[in-house]
C-alpha cells in the first residue's frame, strides 16, 4: 500500500522542559525522541510522511516542531498549541497560519481539572478562529468529554475537527465495566452522526492492560469503523507514547490486522487518504 501516512506522532526533547505531564526519569517516556529514531521504522513500516502533534502546553513547542518539519521531509504537517484563554494568541494563529506545514491546534483538554473548560465563553473565541483561519481542531480527552465535545462540535459545525485516540475509551476495563463501553460506544456514534468530525485510530494499546491482544481492542476498533466509516477514520501510532505497551510495528501490525477484512479501498483511507483529505496534506 503506497503513499501511507501515520496521523499522529510526536517528537520531543526533555531538555526542553516544558513537557508538564511527563514522569521524571520514566524509563520509556523521558528521553529524547527525534526524526533520526523514528525514520528506520518509518521506511521499514513503509509510511512515506506523518502528521507532528504538539506534546507541550507552550507556542514556542510549536515552533519547535515547525522548525523540525523544515528539516525533515517525512513531517507532512504540525498540529500546535496557543493558550485558549489568552485572546492575545490569536496573532500567533495568525503568524502560525503562513507556515505552509501549520495544519491547526490542540488543547490538552485530557489534562485540564474542569471538564466544562472547554465551553467556557472565555476561551470560545479560539473556536471561531480555527474556524476563520481554517485550521484544524485535534478533540484530546476521554469518554467523559463526549458529552461536550458534542455540544461544542454542533455549536461549531464548520469547525475541522479529528478525534483523538478514539477518545481513550476503557479498554482495560472492558471485561468489568460494559456500561463503560456502552456510554463510550454511544458517545463515539452521536459524534459520528450527528457533526463531521473525523476520527484517529490511535492511542488504544495504551489503554489497554498489560498483555493485551488484538481480541482486546476489536470491539473498539470495530465500533469506530462502523460509526465514522473508513472515508473519517486515519491511523496514528501516538509513537512514542505507543512505546508504553507495544512497538511502533506491534501496534501497525494489530490495526492492519483488525482491517484486513475491509476493502483495499477502505484500507487505503484509513492508512492514508483520509489524513492526507482532513488535514489537506500537500502530495
């Protein structure tokens, strides 16, 4: 399959120090992650470009990461951050704009105490920028944020929106806890059906439990493809978070595998074409 794209990685530097909500000293998370690391698992993987997602709550990251995609020819675009509740960014989304590689924001709404944040009237004008701008919104939280993100993605229809990680559904505890799955499951359908919002194949291994199988994430993976359908889904590896619970080919493997019943056509959008049609990649 040519022209594959993983929709969303990260690269960071810990000496850097503006990664908040990483562990210090954590023997997977808190070391260095450059292009020169990932690039033999690109070719091996066979993915030709990826989408940089923003790992730091600060604007200079993001043009940290611009600079990165300057150098590297794999990066397709960058997905930054600016502050939502600070009306003085929207010039940074202005000047960010020209970049030809700025594809849009994303808020850490995973990581904020207050689970209304996100529809607070303080930080609406940020919405109705991206919207102006026409840059994109990556949707970060878990199944408790569905609920908002529904509201905040009809209040918004024009909004470009993608999913994160399927919205970190439970997977560890799905044997115990299907009223869990079911609030997500029915979440994740009202978003596909009732905005346009797209949505990443990514992050479940790391919200799966020790020993994981791809049993283990097929309900998931199957619900989503059945709500969005293969023209709004697109895999990411959330390389190197992956890295917590399985290899960047382990976790490529499953997904190909709990898509190999589908069309080539449909395997073709969810490993490339709906990337590079959401976030208007140059080919």
């Amino acid at each position: 399959m040519k022209g594959r794209v993983d929709a969303h990685q990260h690269y960071w530097n810990v000496a850097r120090a503006d990664y908040d909500w990483m562990p210090r000293d954590h023997p997977v998370l808190s070391r260095n992650y450059l292009p020169a690391d990932l690039a033999p698992v690109l070719a091996e993987a066979g993915i030709s470009r990826t989408v940089l997602v923003q790992a730091a709550a600060t604007v200079e990251e993001t043009e940290y990461l611009l600079g990165l995609s300057d150098a590297t020819t794999s990066i397709a675009g960058v997905v930054g951050w600016i502050d939502f509740e600070d009306r003085r960014h929207l010039q940074h989304l202005q000047r960010l704009k020209h970049h030809p590689n700025f594809l849009g924001v994303r808020p850490m709404i995973q990581d904020i105490v207050d689970d209304d944040w996100m529809l607070r009237d303080d930080v609406q004008w940020a919405y109705a920028a991206l919207v102006e701008l026409d840059l994109t919104f990556d949707a970060l939280g878990f199944s408790r944020h569905l609920p908002n993100f529904l509201t905040l993605l009809r209040r918004y229809p024009k909004l470009r929106v993608v999913v994160d990680h399927c919205m970190k559904p439970p997977v560890r505890d799905h044997g115990t806890a299907q009223d869990a799955f079911s609030t997500w499951a029915e979440g994740m359908s009202r978003i596909a059906a009732e905005t346009s919002a797209c949505c990443k194949l990514s992050g479940l291994v790391t919200e799966a439990g020790d020993g994981w199988s791809a049993e283990d994430l097929r309900p998931y993976v199957s619900h989503v493809l059945a709500a969005f359908g293969a023209t709004r889904v697109m895999w990411g590896s959330d390389w190197p978070v992956c890295l917590l619970n399985a290899s960047y080919e382990g976790w490529l493997g499953t997904a190909e595998k709990l898509t190999a019943h589908l069309p080539e056509g449909d395997r073709m959008e969810i490993f490339g074409g709906t990337a590079q049609r959401f976030y208007r990649l140059a080919r």
